[in-house]
C-alpha cells in the first residue's frame, strides 16, 4: 500500500465521512434543494465555486426559497463547533461497536439485537424504522426487511456500509460480505447491493490509484446485471467521454428517473460523479457530490469517506476537520461525545492482520 499509512487513511475515512455529512446536512431534503437551487443558494451568499462548509442564509433566504434544514445553525461556516448528531455517523459507530461486540462472524440477528440495544427508535428513518419496528413485532431476517417496508432499496444500508472497507483495507470482497450480511435486516435487490458497493468502494480506496480504479473495483463485486451495476457504469462511461459534470448528472437523471430522491440508484450515481470528477481532491469531491443534490448530507458522507481514505487524514485541508474539535454527537447509547480520533484508533486495532477474520468469513 503506497501513500499514507494505514492508520492515517483510516482516520482520514473517518474524518471525511463526518466533514461531508456536515457539509450536505443543511440541504438535506431532495425535493426542495435541487442542484439548481443549491447553486443559487451558492452564488447569493457568495460561496461558488464551493470550497468550504456552507455560509449561513442570506437575509431574505425564506423569500428566496432558501430555508435550510432546522440543524443549520450548528453545521454552517464559522458555527461548527464538533458534527452534529446524524444517522450517517450513527450507523458507522454502531457497526464498529457491532464488530467489537460479536467479531468478523457477526450474524444479521445480532446487527437486529444491537439496534434495539443502542439505537433509539425516533432516530431510525425509512426502511431502517420498518425493519426496527418488525424486530420489535417479533420478526426474523429476513422478514424484517420485507414485511410492511416500502423503502427496501433506499439508501440506508449503503450509508451503515463504510466500517466494513474501513476494517477490510485492500479486501473490497471481504467488505462487501460483511455488508451484504448487515443489509438484509432491512434492505433487499439494489438496496443491498448499494451496500456491498459501497463497502467495496471504500476497501478498494486503501490500494486504488485512484477514485476511478476503486469505482471499478467495487463494481466487480455486484452484479454485472443490477439496475445499480448499469447505472454506476453509465457515470464512468460519461466522464471517461469527457461529459461534463453537470450534463452527465442531468444524463443520470433521465435513467433514474420517477425514483425517490432517496432511493439508492440516483444516489449512487451521485457519488460516482462527485468522486469522478472530484479527481481525489478532497474539497472538489464532496463539494461536487453535495452540489449534485438529492441526499446531500448522505452522499457527502460516502463521497468524504473514500476521498479521506485515498488521501489520508493528513491530505484533508484542515478547515474541513478542524471545526470538528475530534468530537462526534451520536444517539448511539454510550457513544455520544466520543472522540473521533478514538473511533479511528478502534478502526485500526480491528483491520491489522491476525483478527481472525479470513478464518470467520471462510466459515459463513
């Protein structure tokens, strides 16, 4: 592995992960902030081309149509003091306490056992809320993910997916069992499938050259026929014509389109863009996915997470991180003001060699 070390990229993951979220939490809501929005609200507070965490609403911004989410007034520039609590973190720590608890042979009725333990039921949403409240019914994987649950392909289980590259550096295969494994409590078709990509994704940035060379990767790992498969291959196919990034994510629209804007397919198609045409430039990465709109804090998360690990903590320009005071907000019980560095440190003393987890997965 050439480039940072290891310990440093996985810190780098972590970081980025909670720097996107931050970033695309204020417009977070695909039906009202669309890249056109977005990029007007830009250019009226002065902010385009996009460099730094989002600077606060213009006087008139309710008469312009530019009411941020109720959390803006501690996720925008200048007021970050430590992230913000956000379901995209939440699942990354629960999923790093899930391996310490249970190890690499963890099964889907302990990813199921562990929310119910740690996670409060008001802080899950969509398919994760229907598969919570079928755990409390008395159902069993994989009825839990099927069962009253219309959201079975939205992008919740791609956004628990990142612990399971960050824990399986170079071993995209190995993440995307992991993550298939904790998806099917609440996901089925492509929405598992956007897991395992982005588990894969993420293990893939450990060794890739280069955003490109992990999209690749982790396209192996799915199948080649998935709706998810041809939607991330057209995004590759566009930038590799030279399309720019607007017209290509305008291109990816026309295929997803009638799809919720938080359903996995558009979404995916957004983070390949934004990682593509971010070219492994932190800030370029996530400012271009957060700006291509739909689950802006949710893509900003992923897309901040592979471009932390492909350039490490210490490529990530430090006004992304340091407004972060190494401080994360978690609903997860007993997590709540843990440092970040820690986090990182636990990541790594699970993805050393000797963890046993060659031996755990040959066995499931």
């Amino acid at each position: 592995m050439n480039g940072p070390p290891l310990a440093d990229r996985i810190l780098g993951g972590w970081s980025g992960r909670i720097a996107g979220n931050m970033l695309g939490k204020p417009v977070e809501r695909g039906d009202h902030w669309t890249r056109d929005r977005i990029d007007r609200y830009l250019r009226a507070t002065h902010a385009l081309p996009l460099t730094d965490y989002l600077p606060e609403p213009p006087p008139d911004a309710s008469g312009a149509g530019f009411e941020l989410r109720p959390e803006w007034r501690e996720c925008v520039r200048g007021r970050v003091h430590g992230s913000c609590r956000d379901d995209d973190v939440d699942y990354a720590i629960l999923a790093l306490h899930l391996l310490e608890t249970h190890g690499f042979a963890f099964t889907t009725e302990q990813v199921g056992e562990l929310w119910l333990l740690r996670l409060p039921f008001r802080q899950t949403f969509t398919a994760e809320r229907a598969a919570y409240r079928n755990l409390v019914g008395g159902l069993k994987p994989p009825l839990t993910a099927t069962y009253d649950n219309p959201y079975q392909e939205w992008i919740g289980a791609l956004i628990r997916a990142d612990v399971f590259g960050w824990t399986s550096p170079g071993d995209p295969r190995r993440a995307a069992a992991l993550a298939r494994r904790d998806a099917v409590l609440s996901h089925t078709g492509n929405g598992v499938y956007g897991a395992m990509w982005a588990a894969a994704l993420t293990a893939a940035a450990f060794t890739a050259a280069g955003p490109r060379a992990a999209v690749e990767t982790a396209l192996e790992r799915i199948p080649a026929s998935s709706r998810l498969a041809r939607v991330v291959r057209h995004v590759v196919a566009l930038h590799e014509a030279g399309v720019s990034w607007p017209d290509a994510l305008t291109e990816a629209e026309r295929e997803t389109s009638g799809l919720h804007w938080i359903h996995t397919l558009p979404n995916a198609a957004v983070i390949t863009a934004g990682l593509l045409y971010g070219a492994g430039d932190f800030s370029r990465t996530i400012a271009l996915t957060v700006r291509g709109g739909l689950d802006t804090d949710s893509n900003g998360a992923t897309a901040g997470s592979v471009a932390g690990v492909l350039c490490g903590a210490s490529g990530i320009p430090r006004h992304w991180t340091d407004p972060l005071e190494d401080r994360v907000r978690s609903a997860v019980f007993g997590f709540d003001g843990v440092r970040i560095g820690e986090l990182a440190e636990r990541t790594l003393a699970l993805s050393g060699p000797g963890d046993g987890t060659e031996r755990e997965l040959s066995a499931n």
